[in-house]
C-alpha cells in the first residue's frame, strides 16, 4: 500500500510494537487539529488504505483539510474493519454469498473467490418470538418454539460457518447484536497482520442493523448499511461516500432526579430530527460528557438512525476505559486502546478545545425530564405529563372508519376511577367508548380504547444499560411492596438483552419482583421491538376485534412504526423500562401518570408513580454493588459455542450450498441468472406504469414487514401452496433467505396506505392492463399486479413523499422493489440506507424539486410515464413525462439520486454485487 505522506511509524505498548497511520505525522503537513474525532477517523482509514486506485492522496488532502461550511461534494471510499450481522439480515446474506459462489464458478472463477475477508460476525437475535410469556418456563419453551421454527435457517448459517473463513456466529439465546457488540465483540483498536507486519488501527464497522451505531458510544465508527453493501465489505469491496457533514451535540449539565437515559435520547432525537442531519454524522461533546456513563452514551448512539444521522459517536476517554474494564476485557487490550488513542489524538479530555462542526446544537441535560414517543413514530416525543391528552389528539384518526359501537358502550357515570377506587372523575373518561367484556382466568375486565395490552422490556436501546433495568427492577420492588399488580390483560414480557443483565437482576434480588408483575424472561434477543412480541391472547384478540378498539403497547424499544410491533395495536409508544413497568400496572394509556393514581395499594389507598419511583442515588448504589467484570467473563466465556440444541442442528458440508428446491426458508435467489461478464448502460424509462403513489414516511417496515404474514395475503397463499399450515408460517424476517416469500411480501403491510384508494390500508394497486388495453383498471394486490405487468414487459414505477425508506437498514425492501420490476422511485427525500440500497439493486432513486410532490402535479396513478435525459447516468437531474389517459401531458423536473461516480459503476453493471462478481471473475480470469 502507497504511503505519500510517511505517515507509517510504531507504537510501543508494552512489549508489543505496532505500526500505525500516524495522524500527527499528517498535521505537520495539514492542520487536522480541528478535525472533529469522526473525520479523524475517516482520515485515519484513507491513510492506511491509500492504494493508488481507490484511494489516492487527493483524497486523503480533501478529508484533512475538510472545511465545515462546504456542501459534501468529495467521493472517498472507506472500508470498515468488520462486519456485524443479526440473523433476519445475516441470512439473506449468508444467501447472497452461497449463490455467489455458484455464479462465480459459471463465470470462470473459483468458489473460495467468495470469502469474507474481514472479521464477519453474526449474532442470532432476530428469531425469537414471545409466544409464551407471564410464567417461569417461558424462556425454555419459547427457546424450544424457536428451534422447532428455525432449525432449516439455523442449519444454513452453521453450513456458513464451516464453509466461509472469518465468519462466526453467535448462537440463539446469547443477547441482542447491538449489546453483544458493545459487551464482547467490540475492540475499539484492533490488531492484524498486513504485509507481515502488526498493525494497530482503530476499530470500525459495518452492521446490517440499524442500530449498529450503538457502538458508537465507545467511541468505534460504524453504521447501518444493507446486507448488499456489507456483503461488498465482506468481499474487500470499500464503501463509496461523499465526506459528510459533521453536526457537533453539545451535552452540559447532568440528568436531573427521576429522569433516565431513555428521557435524554427521546429529547435528543426529537431535536436532531426538527434541525435535520439526515445523511450527516452527528459527534457529541462538552463537559455534560463527564457525567454520562457509557451505558447512556450507547443508548443515544443506538437511536441514531431514529434521529437520521448516519452515526452518532462519542470519543474515547476514560469513561470508555472504565466501561471495557468492567465488561471484561483484557488489559492489554486496555492499554492499546488508552496509548492508540493518546498517539492519535483520539483521545478526550474534560474541557478540551472544541473541533469545528457544520453545525452545533446544545443541551442543557438537567432541562431533561420524564417523557415517551408516538404513538407512531420514535420522534414524536412526548412529555410523561401529556401522554393522555396525546392518547385523545391521536386515537379519533384511529377510529374513524369504526362502524358503531359494538355490543358496548361505556356508561357515562362509570369511569375507571370510580371502578378502581378513586374520587376524581377525569371528564376524558366520561365520554362514551366501546367497551369489550373478557373474561381472563375466569376473572371479567373491560377493553376500550387505550388499553395497554403489550408492556415489554425489550430493545437493545435500553436494556443494554443497567440505570434503566435495575430502575425497573427497584420499581417493580416497590410497587409489589404497595400490594399492585398488573393489569390481567397486558402482556407482560422481559427481554433483557444478554445473560449479564439476568444476572445482575438476580444479584440485586429484583428479578423476582419483575416476576410477580408478569415480566418473566421470555428470551434472549429482540423481541417486541421488531415485531416479534408473539400473540395476543384469545380473549385480548376477540376483544379488540369485538369492537375495532385502538389498544396501546409500551415498549423501552427504538421502533414504534405501524404495523411493527402488532397487527391488532394501532398505538405504540416508547418508553423508558421503569414506565413500561408502570403503564403495565395502570393498564391504559388514558392516564396521567404524573397525577393520577395508577392504582389502589393493599391498604385501600391511591398509588401514584411519585410513590414508586427509586431515586438516582439508590439506582446508582445498586450498580455500584452489583455489575462486575466476572459477570461478563463467565457469560461471554464461550459465546460461539452454543448449547446442545444449536450443536445437534444437522448442516451440510461443502464450498458450495446444497440447495434443497423444497424448502420455503432457503432458496437460490434469481439475480445472477443469466448473468454474463458483459456490462449494461443506464438507459432512459418508457411506458412504464404507477405501482404506487404513497405519503410521507413509509419506512422500510412498510415496504417489507418483519412481523406475521396473513394467511390471505400473497405470502400466505404461496406458502399453503407448498404445504406450510398457517400456524407455521413464522414471519417475513424469518423467511429473508426465501425470494418467494419475500417478493410476495413487498408492499404487504397491512397499514400501508396506496393513494390510489383514499385512507385505505393494505398493499393494493391498481392494473391497468397490457399496452394498449382500454380495459377498466383491475383492483390486486401489488405482488399480482406486478407479475402481471412483467409478464406484458411493462416497466413501473412508485411515487413517495418525504422520508422514504425510513427504519431498519431492511435490503429486502430494495431487493424485493427489483424483483416486483418497479424500476424506480420518484419521492420527495430518501432515508439514507435505503437510497443507497435501491441503488446496490438497480432500481434508480429520483427526486422531486423542493415544494414539489406527486400531489402538486396533479398525478393520481393513471399514468403512462417516461422517464428521460439520463444520459448513461452521467446526469444530475432528468425529465419525468406523465401522460394522462385523456392525452394530455405533464412534464417536471427530478434529481437524478446517483451521488457518486461509483454508484454510477454499480448500476451500470446492474447492482453493487453483480459489480463484485465481474470483478472476482475477471481477476481469477486474468
């Protein structure tokens, strides 16, 4: 590798030497001072990577003398030093590779061409549901569900780990990707051999989560991208960006009593979303740094994609230091960290000189106080105070389209006060609702709107930090003390994210008041937040339906998208583990928490939160005397390992997959079919008709769910078909190594919303025909009207508004947009990940003028549209002409979202994997 600007030197630790990219050697050449710590990190990574053709010293020029009032217009590429995966986005991964090694070898290369070359970790997390849950052996019998389940997925990834080089796998019932990354897997200064000699460098990665950017918080670069791109990573293949725009986050103060770190990320991602850092990375600092543990600074750089920022990273210092300490790791490994980071001025110190930012955005951390988000969306915060007049301002949308009342009305001079022993009748209350009647343990309650029926500790966000659970268990302590309990028709579920967590809820002798509460353990992995909270229980089910009521979840999760956490819960909010526990004993959120009772205690008198709540110092005390690095060891001991189920899994052997054509879990996905070594063009679009005109934020959750497949949706059918009963349908994440299911779910959530059809939900669309055809439009799911069209070779495209692929770095919501040959996508802004992976499938992202949208155009789906001007795609902007089935004309302009002259190499060749392969084949070829 070139080294233009001697930057190569040693650093001694110990009895250890380790050659390194020397920063400083490069200020004397630039002045990097100011640099802010990510950029120097990016810096760092061209230095070590300067090898004349993807990395040149203009490069490295342009990031060291990065200017913070420039618009981002220098492509670099940068290359991560690992990969991290969970298994719904790992196994369509693992997939992609196994298919490349046969199309490799039909395109003269050798199969072991297609290996990681970098560290590849993935972390099964993603399959468990909660199918059981409120009792002492839910863990063991939803381990045993998941098994039964996912036995064909789980023997696929352990064919991957004896075939690939450099890839493990982390097996069920060990923790969440995220917590597991930060507890164990992350480095922070990695080591390796290069040219034959030892090389020190700073830890970076690539995730096919999200939510990789938790690791962020101690101070390791790294982000969500598609399985696509991390796939390119895993081949040696960098990764194309422009140097972005840096927002600096001043944090000061500390958090006052009674509010959590769950309360600070709600508040700082509602103020990034209203500033706008989307695309941008996001860099913390200030003297409030002092005061946040790290477990809090993992929390706010795991929302990170809720806030849009690309990262939200912290630096190292000694609060990092003291963070590997006690999770366990070696201190040798300690000292590299501590003397790589003082060698590179990479290291934070209170009071440090401030680096120049593209922008700068304050926080006083004692302005924070108690609060939620939703109910549909992470960045509707809303104040702990407020949370039942946001129930009322939000649940007449939810109900509009409710045909009467139902068997049941509430009578007006009954409210849950009254019931439950209060005196103050709140004049909300008196209003009259549907109410179901159910029976639950031969007991009788009442559903109405508002009630919560899911209350699940569950999310990396949160239980990765011990404040937030051991807060929890302190209040579940003096709850069951006041003689409460939990409302009999919430689900109850506690997902605690790792091993250690148990154990220190053991060791703090709070475990057991979760229990009595309802919140059993139900597994080891992310459950509710991404939609695996399981099913609701029959009469739960039966009532909600009974009347079409508008329940409410409260999860300490990141997500709170429709459709995600469950189909029949059209309201979801997001909260801190403490409140969880609470809005599960008050049992609706049509409450006050801060001053209204959330029940009646043994002695006949009113409970209120303020009653219950622990103080900082009391959760502080137990932390102090109950986390230790010997809980981390013994846990993380032989974390590959697996337990017996996961050892007796039967797997193949072979470079090559064996693929089983009868399998609806993993199949030989179609991209490479008919691939030749010969690269397209980027051609202009013709005739082609409207999929869908959709609103703002459809997130990737819209476009690709994760949770139950119908069994009268297209997915359902197609897997009756092959003799799959309902009951083991699984979920669409579940079934991500399977493009038959997948591409049948594409567009399928029950809560997407077509504008063809007004306010109607479900993935419908309108068919109008082969070319030509005077035939009314036909009513179909868009799955049907897709093959249809593709079968008369009709192209499509989809109309979108603001924040389009918003949520989960999901690269099925790309790859099945390809498969249903919808060629591209016109919106009015993209959510990063998901432009970049419409971009890796071929499918041309497009954006409209500011102000304009397909509304302002007067387009309403019937139209023929062309799309031209492209110009091999060399063009920044192009025409789009949709012409009505009158005759008439409307032409406007469009961005052209091709934004490197990479990206421009990879769609040319029909995708960024079908570019790596080229050029595998013809490197074995030469």
């Amino acid at each position: 590798m070139a080294d233009t600007f001697s930057t190569r030197t040693t650093l001694q630790v110990g009895d250890k030497a380790y050659t390194y990219a020397s920063l400083p050697k490069l200020g004397e050449r630039f002045e990097i001072n100011h640099l802010p710590y990510s950029l120097k990190i990016l810096l760092e990574n061209l230095l070590r990577h300067e090898d004349g053709v993807s990395v040149l010293p203009q490069h490295i020029e342009a990031v060291a003398k990065w200017d913070p009032a420039a618009e981002p217009g220098t492509e670099i590429a940068f290359m991560p030093a690992r990969v991290v995966l969970q298994d719904f986005t790992g196994v369509p991964c693992v997939v992609d590779l196994a298919a490349m090694r046969d199309a490799v070898v039909k395109l003269g290369g050798n199969p072991d061409q297609i290996n990681p070359l970098i560290p590849s970790e993935l972390v099964i997390d993603h399959s468990v549901q909660v199918d059981v849950f409120g009792r002492a052996d839910a863990l063991d019998l939803n381990g045993k569900i998941e098994f039964e389940r996912n036995k064909e997925r789980y023997g696929f990834l352990r064919w991957g780990q004896k075939a690939f080089r450099n890839f493990q796998v982390v097996p069920p019932n060990t923790g969440i990707v995220h917590q597991v990354n930060l507890e164990h897997l992350a480095r922070v200064v990695m080591t390796g051999d290069h040219d034959g000699q030892a090389w020190a460098y700073p830890d970076t990665v690539f995730g096919t989560d999200s939510h990789t950017t938790m690791i962020n918080g101690i101070g390791v670069l790294g982000w969500g991208v598609g399985g696509i791109e991390a796939e390119a990573a895993m081949l040696g293949q960098p990764s194309s960006m422009l140097i972005p725009e840096v927002v600096g986050f001043r944090l000061g103060g500390r958090l006052p009593e009674g509010a959590t770190a769950t309360d600070l990320v709600l508040t700082v991602t509602q103020m990034l979303r209203k500033h706008g850092v989307v695309g941008k990375f996001v860099e913390f600092f200030g003297d409030g740094l002092q005061h946040l543990p790290l477990a809090d600074r993992a929390t706010i750089g795991n929302m990170a994609p809720e806030y849009g920022a690309t990262c939200g990273i912290f630096p190292i210092d000694a609060e990092a230091l003291r963070y590997l300490r006690l999770s366990g790791r070696g201190e040798e490994q300690i000292a590299l960290v501590e003397a790589y980071a003082r060698a590179q001025g990479l290291w934070h110190e209170p009071g440090a000189a401030q680096a120049r930012y593209s922008d700068v955005l304050h926080l006083d951390m004692g302005d924070v106080r108690p609060s939620l988000a939703g109910p549909r969306r992470p960045q509707d915060r809303v104040l702990l105070e407020d949370v039942k007049q946001n129930f009322h301002d939000n649940v007449g949308a939810l109900v509009a389209n409710r045909d009467g009342n139902g068997d049941g009305t509430r009578d007006p001079q009954i409210n849950r006060f009254e019931r439950d022993g209060g005196d103050q009748p709140q004049a909300q209350h008196l209003a009259a609702r549907p109410i179901s009647r159910i029976s639950l343990a031969d007991e009788e309650h009442e559903l109405t709107d508002g009630s919560v029926v899911i209350a699940a500790i569950t999310s990396c966000t949160n239980t990765s930090n011990p404040a937030v659970m051991l807060g929890a268990g302190l209040l579940a302590r003096n709850a069951v003390a006041k003689g409460l309990k939990a409302a009999p028709w919430v689900k109850t579920s506690l997902g605690p994210g790792s091993l250690v967590v148990t154990d220190y809820l053991k060791k703090a002798g709070v475990l057991d008041d979760l229990e009595k509460l309802g919140f059993f353990v139900v597994g080891y992995g992310c459950t509710t937040c991404i939609g695996n909270s399981g099913p609701l229980p029959e009469a739960v089910s039966k009532g909600i339906a009974q009347n079409d009521l508008a329940v409410a979840s409260v999860l300490s999760g990141n997500r709170n998208f429709e459709g995600r956490i469950h189909a029949e819960v059209k309201m979801n909010y997001l909260a801190s583990p403490p409140l969880v526990v609470a809005y599960a004993i008050a049992g609706t959120v049509d409450i006050d928490l801060t001053s209204e009772p959330l029940g009646t205690g043994s002695d006949g008198q009113p409970v209120y939160l303020r009653d219950i709540w622990p103080s900082n110092r009391e959760i502080g005390d137990f932390i102090a005397s109950t986390i230790g690095p010997e809980m981390f060891k013994q846990n993380y001991a032989d974390v590959f390992k697996g337990d017996t189920r996961w050892n007796t899994i039967e797997s193949p052997d072979g470079e090559l997959y064996a693929w089983d054509d009868g399998s609806t879990y993993i199949k030989n996905p179609p991209y490479f079919e008919g691939m030749t070594m010969e690269v397209g063009g980027i051609a202009d679009l013709h005739g082609a008709r409207v999929m869908g005109i959709f609103g703002d934020s459809i997130t990737t959750d819209h476009i690709s769910p994760a949770g139950n497949i119908k069994k009268d949706s297209p997915a359902g059918r197609f897997l009756q078909s092959r003799g799959v009963q309902p009951t083991d349908f699984n979920s669409y994440g579940s079934r991500r190594g399977n493009d038959d299911v997948m591409v049948r779910g594409t567009f399928a959530n029950i809560r997407i919303k077509n504008l063809f059809f007004d306010g109607e939900e479900g993935g419908n669309t309108l068919y109008f025909g082969s070319p030509g055809s005077t035939s009314q439009p036909e009513k179909m799911s868009i799955y049907d009207a897709a093959m249809k069209y593709i079968a008369g070779g009709v192209p499509t495209v989809v109309f979108a508004g603001k924040e389009y692929g918003t949520g989960s770095s999901r690269d099925w919501a790309a790859k099945g947009t390809n498969l249903l040959g919808i060629r591209a996508v016109v919106a009015q802004s993209f959510e990063r990940i998901h432009r970049a992976n419409l971009v890796g499938m071929g499918v041309l992202p497009l954006q409209f003028r500011e102000g304009e949208n397909a509304q302002s155009h007067g387009l309403d789906g019937t139209e023929v549209i062309d799309v031209t001007g492209l110009q091999d795609g060399q063009a920044k902007t192009a025409t789009v002409l949709a012409t009505r089935a009158d005759g008439t004309k409307k032409t406007f302009e469009v961005d052209v979202l091709l934004l490197t002259p990479k990206e421009v190499e990879y769609f040319r060749h029909g995708g960024l994997l079908h570019y790596v392969l080229r050029q595998l084949a013809a490197r074995k070829a030469a």
